[in-house]
C-alpha cells in the first residue's frame, strides 16, 4: 500500500471525533488501527481491508482524499488555515506550519495546531506521542 495513503489514515484516527458519531469512533479507529497493523506485514492484503473500512464512510473517504491531495499531506483543517486570507497583508509571508507527532510505534499521527494544545497518546499503545523528524 502507497505510503501516503498509509499516512493519511495514521492521521484519520486523530479525527474521527470530528467526523463519526461518538458511539462509532471506537469501532472505527480499532478496523483503522488493523489495517495499518496489517500493512506493516503484507501492504497488499490491507487495501481491500482499507477499502472495507472506508466504503459507506462518505465522510472518511472525502478526508483522506483531501488529504492526499494536498502536497503537504495536511489535515484538511490545517489545510483551510493555510490557504485562507482573502485580505492578505503586504510582504510574502508564510503560514507557520503546525508540529506533526507520530506515535514511536508508526500507527498514529497528529498535528499540533497550538502551543496551548497538549501533546496527545497514541490510542493503540498509550504512549506519549514524538515530534517528527523532517
């Protein structure tokens, strides 16, 4: 399986609260914890799995195609924050990108959008999630 899409799904499982029912996200992020569990040994094998998730997900579906998409492989959220300015101020600044965390594991991955924001814990594993490199 493509790495990207491999990444994106590490990133869905940070917000599923944002896009399913409550009562659903634990469901949810167990299939999608599988999946990248089972990519790790047979990357073939979990694209229908992925697939199986996903479909009748409308939702999930359209997040990790946005994500995709977007060159920097951002949330759609982080994505919105960058590109909107319809009153740009002179000068060419740059948005300030947000920190990405990734669980020591590979299974999980969050961005940090404020220094105010506690750095979370990988739901798979409980640990403290660490800064990305690069």
């Amino acid at each position: 399986m493509d790495q990207d899409v491999l990444d994106a799904v590490r990133l869905l499982r940070g917000h599923l609260r944002e896009l399913v029912e409550a009562r659903r996200v634990a469901v949810l992020d167990g299939r999608l914890a599988g999946v990248l569990s089972l990519a790790e040994q047979d990357s073939e094998a979990a694209l229908p799995e992925l697939a199986g998730v996903l479909s009748g997900e409308p939702e999930l579906e359209n997040w990790v195609a946005r994500v995709l998409e977007d060159p920097h492989k951002r949330p759609p959220a982080l994505q919105a924050r960058s590109e909107r300015a319809p009153d740009r101020l002179p000068g060419t600044g740059e948005p300030v990108p947000a920190l990405r965390y990734e669980c020591p594991l590979g299974d999980y991955a969050w961005y940090r959008l404020t220094v105010g924001e506690r750095v979370r814990k990988c739901p798979t594993h409980r640990l403290l999630l660490v800064a990305a490199s690069g």
